[in-house]
C-alpha cells in the first residue's frame, strides 16, 4: 500500500496509547456534562432553586443557559486536549508541518 502525503507511521503500541487517552478524554468529558445536565439541571433543581440571582432561580438558569454553556466549554477542551494529544504522538498539524519542513530543507 502506498504511502500517503502526510501521513505519519504510527506503531501499534503508540495507536493503542493514543486511542487510550482519546477515550479517557472522552470519558471524563461526558461525565462532566452529564453531571451538569442531569445532576444540577434534573436531581439538584430543587435545592438550586432556593438560589435566586437577579430575579431567576439557579436550577432554572442551569436547565437553561449553565448546561449549553458548559457543553460549548467542554467542546473547546476537547478541541485543545486532542492538539495536544496530537502533537505528543507526532500526528497533528504542527507536528506534520515541521517535519515536511525538515524533510523539504
């Protein structure tokens, strides 16, 4: 199989690591979120409630505007996580540009 432009070789000890870390990112991303979403926006409204910031109550505020808010975060982490994640196995765009540059010069 031919090589494509680009691409990096990768063994399988590094893909298994990389896979490893990308799920575990994952996993403790999503539980982030549940805890907003469910945890304070369903199971804690109540008691959140009893919080009332200019005029609204706080387990109204989290259903409506905190779990959106956190997911957008949670996007941004993961977008900078998995970079970093990149470059440390020598797959990301960083990573693949200095060495065409080395391997150009």
């Amino acid at each position: 199989m031919p090589k494509q432009k680009g691409v990096v070789a990768v063994d399988e000890a590094q893909k298994v690591e990389y896979w490893r870390a990308n799920v575990k990112t994952v996993v403790v991303l999503l539980s982030v979120w549940a805890l907003v979403s469910f945890g304070f926006s369903i199971l804690l409204v109540e008691p959140l409630n009893n919080i009332v910031i200019n005029g609204f109550p706080m387990g109204f505020w989290w259903a409506q505007q905190g779990a959106e808010i956190t997911f957008v975060i949670l996007i941004a982490v993961y977008v900078l996580r998995m970079q970093k994640l990149d470059d440390s196995y020598g797959v990301g765009r960083e990573s693949k540009q200095s060495k065409q540059e080395g391997a150009g010069a």
